[in-house]
C-alpha cells in the first residue's frame, strides 16, 4: 500500500534512508510507517522514526549531517534526531523508559518493506507490540496501535517471541490482551488461545503464591509524569533508576530526566493544562 505524503517529505524521508543505506548503518524503519505497513492504518506525523544499535549511533548522526540534516542528541540512552524544516528523522536506540537498548535480535526479527521505491527493513510487529506497550501515559497511549496490530497482523506476531519479550512483565501483555478482546469481541480467536491460557494460568499460580516483583514500584516505565508524585511525595523508588544501572548506565540520568519532567508538569499546571 502506498503511503499518502507530500513530496517534499518523501524526499527527505528517502534523503535520511538513503545517507544510513550508503553509510552502511544497519537500522529499522518504525512508528507511523511501520504500523501502515502492517495494518494500513495511515497517520501522518510528520517524522521518520529509525531504530538502531546505539553503537551506531554516531555513524547515523554523522551519515544524517553528511546529508544536510541538523542533528542533536536529546536523550543518550535511547533518542537523537536529525531535522529538515519542520521533519525530523528520530533516530531510536532503546526504550525511553531505559528498559532495554536496541540489539541484534531486533534486526535479525525485521522483514523488508518497500517504502518509496525503496527496500527497507521494517520493526517486527512483535517487538512493535512489544515497545508500544510501554507507551501508556495521559499525554500518548499506544493502545489502539497495539489493538490494530493484533487484528490485522497476528500471523506475523511471533507469540513465544512476544511471551519471551515481556518476561517478567507478563501481567503487561495480559493488559493489552484483555483491551484487545475488549475492543475486537468478535476476533478474539485471532490471539492463540494457549497465549491467554498461559498467562492466565500465571496469573492464577501468583494469585495463590505471589512472586517478588522486579521492582516494588513499575509505574514510571509507563508514564514519565503521572507516577512523580509517587515518586517525590509517597517515597516509591524510580524503577528507571535500577534499570538504569543494570544497564551499565548512570542513574544521574535518570535524576536528571525526572528533574526535567517535573518542571514540565509545574509549567504546564501555570498555564491551566492538564
């Protein structure tokens, strides 16, 4: 199906995917034009979401400014970009919530995707469930998206991979399941009736003998904002933090994110926003 833009987005669109081509940086295509590939439900946003390795990183920025872009990295653990006008092309390294970093398995899942005139490799709708189910906060919820994938490409969701993904977060992907049979009644076969059946018999076994969780508190890997008074006022411990640090990675980072985001909620609460 051909994706409806204007010129001049695709142009830059294929001027971004052509620089990462010729500079040899492995990457997969995601967001809006990954989920039309899949369900041919099209949104434009006006952006390029690419998702790579953070070891190549660098090389795209340096391919992205090669080829006109000016590039910035906003987040290190997970986001830069590289805008043209009012596009952008987002280069994506791991999760926002700094739960895992792109790696091989995600390219190795990809299939190809022609995308203006262009054979491209595209996110797997598995791993785009997968990450999406993370995308849970007041201002953006990835809900339908996840639905959307489930109807119109469950036999291209890898469902021991999925199960594999989530892990210990598994009462996520039972979430997003009941919302999907919720949404779609009458295509609830399209989910393996052993998927529900599995998780429904760990839910019933935790019920009985609950598990230690992971973490005592999850909500800040769903919503940056919503979880802070928790957070600041309850004492509930950022998970992003221990997350952070089995990663390898600062948990100064986090700090710093959750100091940003907390000025944020204060600017947007002067000026009467929600």
């Amino acid at each position: 199906m051909k994706v409806d833009v204007p010129a001049a987005e695709e142009a830059t669109y294929v001027r971004a995917l052509c620089a990462l081509r010729d500079a040899g940086v492995p990457h997969l295509v995601g967001g809006a034009l990954a989920l039309h590939h899949y369900t041919g439900i099209w949104r434009n946003t006006k952006d390029l979401d690419l998702f790579l390795r953070p070891a190549d990183r660098d090389a795209a920025l340096a391919a992205l400014a090669a080829a006109g872009f000016r590039v910035e990295v906003l987040a290190p653990h997970w986001l830069a970009k590289g805008y043209a006008g009012e596009m952008f092309v987002d280069l994506i390294s791991g999760f926002g919530n700094w739960l895992r970093p792109v790696d091989e398995s995600w390219l190795e899942a990809s299939e190809p995707m022609r995308l203006f005139g262009l054979e491209v490799p595209v996110l797997s709708a598995t791993d785009m469930v997968w990450v999406k189910s993370y995308v849970a906060g007041r201002e953006r919820f990835d809900g339908a998206d996840i639905a959307h994938l489930i109807r119109h490409a469950h036999d291209r969701i890898d469902w021991p991979r999925l199960l594999a993904r989530f892990g210990e977060h598994w009462e996520l992907l039972l979430v997003y399941l009941h919302y999907y049979r919720f949404v779609y009644p009458q295509a609830r076969e399209l989910v393996p009736r052993w998927v529900v059946e599995q998780l429904m018999a760990r839910l019933a076994a935790d019920l009985r003998a609950p598990a230690a969780p992971d973490h005592p508190f999850r909500g800040p890997l769903l919503d940056r904002f919503a979880y802070l008074p928790d957070i600041e006022h309850r004492g509930e411990p950022d998970p992003r933090e221990a997350v952070a640090q089995a990663r390898g990675l600062s948990r100064q980072e986090v700090v710093a994110q959750r100091v940003i985001d907390k000025r944020l909620v204060e600017e947007a609460r002067d000026k009467g926003q929600p």
